[in-house]
DNA sequence: TCTGGGGTCCTAGGACCC
DNA sequence: TCTGGGGTCCTAGGACCC
C-alpha cells in the first residue's frame, strides 16, 4: 500500500486557463492579478522571463508593462474553479486514491500501476491537455516531499520533457545537489536563513542532516520533511476530505473605508457570503469574528487593527442570523477618536459542525422555516447570479467594491458568457 | 530560607502553503 | 494613487484543576 506517488501540477494554471479561450494570449507576456488587481499572481513563462516576481505589486511594474506590452488581465476565479475541477476529472480514469492538493495541483496514487512510471505520467498529462487543454507537469516519488520535488525539477528542466521520476536513485542523485533547500515543501524563507546558518544550503545537504539537529533548528515539521526527503514517508494521501475548521471573508476595498456606515455595509456583504459558504458546505458555525484594519504599509497614518469575536448560540449557518452577529461586532469594534480608513475587513467563521451533528436547543422554534428561507435564497442566488437577492443592510452603495477591471468572461459557467465560434 | 507536581484546555503568534 | 485571499499545523504560555 505504499506505492509511489505522483504530484500534478498545472503549468502557470490562470495564464493557462486564460490561453484555452483566447488564444490571442499564447506565445505573448501575461500575467494575472490578484483580487483587487493589486499583485501578479500568475505569470507566463514569458513574463517570468521578464523578471516579473511572483506577488509583485503592479503599481511598481507598470514601466516595465508598457514597455514589453505585457497582457495584464484580473483573476477570473470562476474559470478557474471550474477548469480546476475538469482537471480532476480527467485525473479520475488513472487512479482511484488522489488527493485534490490545491486549485492546480493533484496528488494520485500510483500503487498497481505496472511498468514504467514515467509512461504512465506522460499518458496523464496527455488526457489533461486533450481533454482541457491545460499544460502540466509531473513529479513521482516514493514520499509526497519527493513528489513535490521531482515536479520541480520537471518544470525547471527541459531534459525531463515534463516528467521526472523521483522513485530512480540516480535522477535523484543527479538533481538534488542542484537545488537550493528554500525550493522543498515545507521550508519558507525563515527555515532557509536558519539552515543557511547551519551551512546547509542544498537538498541533498538537508536529506543527509540529523533528525534531531531538524527538529532543533525547526520542528517537528522538518524533522518531517527531512525523513521524507530520505525516502520515509511521513505525510500521507488524504483521499478524504477532512472537517474543515474555521472558514473566512475578507477583503480589501477599492478605496479605505472611513464610516461605520459603508463598514457594515462591506461587513453585511462579508458574512453573506461566508453563510452561503457554509450552507454549501453543510455546515454550521459556532462562533464569528469581524477584523478590519488601516494600511499596514502607510506608518504615517492613523494606525489601527480592531476585532470582535461573539458566540453564535445556537450555531449557525443563517444568513440573517450571521449578519446580525456581524453587525454587532462592527458597531462594538467601531472607534472615531481618530480619522483611520480601513484597507481590509473581514469576516472568519470557527467552531465549525456538520449542520446534522450541530447541538439541538430550547430555543429553535421558527427556526425550521428559516432553513427553507435560506434554501430558497441560495436557489434564486445559484439561478440568477450571486447578489441577486441581498439583504438591505447590505444596501446598494457600491463605493467599497473591489476592483477588477480587466476580467474575462466566464467562459464555462454563465450562458451569457459562453464563446461564440461563428463558421 | 523555604513555597508540590502533574495534567488539560485554550489562545496567540509564528511559519508555511497555494 | 496603487501591495490578495484563504487555509493548516505547531509551540509556548497562561488559566485552571486535583
């Protein structure tokens, strides 16, 4: 039960997705932005090779966008979520244990597979590509670190034509002295200053570190991760989704939010979501915080970080019960002792339950009706388009929205938006 | 001068991920 | 002018209990 194991990984998935439907964009500079249209968040190979970083900023790289007319469009998460998931339906023929990792990459089991690992992937990738139309890239390893690692190195290097195989000793031998130790799963920036210090600077350095000298410059997470870096498998497939703990809404406005008023206003359309989110998910919650806070990169502004938890008693996934709660905290939190404008706020939901598994109370009667008002609220919202029944505290000012201004149709998922391909 | 020992639970903060 | 959003896990320290 202890097979290899493959990691896909979509290239570039936003640009890619963006490329599927316009092929105008292939071959061309592009970048996608994050919420807000504040940073780049995906990059093409071409404008990688501009030297845009990941998360840059793109107020600070408009020079450089006109100059190399580099595409910029803003993130369409509707066609990604919905490309993501034709991703993983392709997946479904080859394996039945995987594991959805993130919005573009999948772990599959790869025990039973028969001959060569690397045929395998690469049958894989072609169903992907044929079927979606998304490039990819594969890792195999015997651990799910390995894995990671050897889709790295098929992604960087041209030799393995997309596939490498981290289950043969001498591809490892050959690209672990290659590579820094900040590329491993599970070692952020922090780590790799405190392994530097130890002079441990390439993977392979770190597979051959003690346990115990890990565990004393990390934790027991890169103790961990150097177990599985030699082979030991300690992070498992999780082929079944496990209870989600706590969930959240938070934005940042298009322009600072300076009276209670328009935060509520934000704050109501906030909890709104996280209650649909919930209810999409089947579950309650048991208690809510709202947070807002100015500018962190302005110190030369009124600075200010409030936030207010309640208990939600009886637990909750109502739309109205939630954005009173929510409405509560905002007006508790609200200070004017000084002109702040808030540049994000949000709403996070914990104590989470299965609405089935949720304790019963004294106080519930009415509270059966609310239930099929929620259902007949998220079925005119699915129907028709998010935001088409609101709540009036919500109201229609539209002055904290966010911004995205350079969004492409929702291809796969709105009538509306579907191409037209004339003949 | 001396001031038990051991356990659980909760929270805040750090680090990391995509 | 302009810097995303949504998660997870681990640890240390305090409160509390017997």
């Amino acid at each position: 039960m202890s097979g290899p194991i493959a990691l896909i990984d979509c290239n570039n998935f936003y640009v890619s997705c963006e490329r599927v439907f316009d092929p105008g964009l292939v071959g061309i500079p592009v970048i996608v932005l994050s919420n807000n249209d504040g940073c780049a968040v995906a990059r093409s190979d071409e404008a990688k090779a501009l030297g845009i970083k990941m998360g840059e900023p793109l107020h600070l790289i408009r020079d450089k966008v006109r100059r190399h007319g580099i595409k910029v469009l803003s993130s369409n998460y509707t066609l990604y979520g919905d490309m993501s998931r034709r991703v993983v339906d392709a997946l479904h023929a080859f394996s039945p244990r995987m594991e959805v990792y993130s919005i573009d990459e999948t772990f599959v089991d790869l025990s039973g597979f028969g001959g060569r690992m690397a045929d395998q992937a690469a049958d894989m990738r072609a169903a992907v590509r044929t079927l979606t139309g998304i490039p990819t890239c594969v890792g195999i390893g015997p651990t799910k670190t390995l894995a990671k690692l050897a889709n790295h190195a098929a992604k960087k290097n041209p030799v393995f034509h997309g596939v490498a195989d981290f289950t043969e000793k001498r591809v490892r031998d050959y690209c672990m002295p290659r590579i820094a130790v900040g590329e491993v799963w599970g070692v952020g920036s922090r780590t790799e200053a405190k392994l530097a210090a130890q002079g441990v600077k390439t993977v392979v350095e770190l597979r051959d570190m003690p346990l115990s000298l890990a565990r004393k410059v990390g934790t027991v997470v890169l103790e961990r991760t150097v177990a599985e870096l030699q082979g030991v498998r300690c992070i498992d497939i999780e082929d079944v989704e496990p209870q989600r703990k706590g969930m959240a809404v938070t934005r940042s406005p298009g322009k600072p939010i300076a009276d209670v008023d328009t935060m509520v206003s934000a704050v109501t359309a906030h909890a709104t979501r996280a209650a649909e989110k919930l209810r999409h998910h089947g579950l309650v919650a048991g208690a809510i915080t709202v947070f807002f806070h100015t500018n962190p990169h302005r110190p030369d502004l009124p600075r200010r970080h409030a936030s207010k938890s309640v208990t939600l008693k009886p637990m909750s996934a109502d739309t109205f019960d939630l954005v009173e709660a929510a409405v509560r905290c905002v007006r508790a939190a609200w200070r004017d002792d000084k002109p702040y404008g808030y540049t994000k706020a949000g709403v996070m939901l914990d104590d989470l339950l299965p609405a089935e598994a949720a304790p019963r109370t004294l106080f519930e009667f009415g509270r059966e009706r609310n239930v099929r008002l929620m259902g007949a609220l998220d079925a005119v919202n699915d129907r028709f388009g998010r935001k088409t029944l609101v709540l009036g505290s919500e109201g229609f000012r539209k002055d904290w929205h966010l911004k995205a201004e350079m969004r492409t149709p929702r291809y796969t998922t709105r009538i509306a938006e579907v191409p037209v391909i004339r003949v």
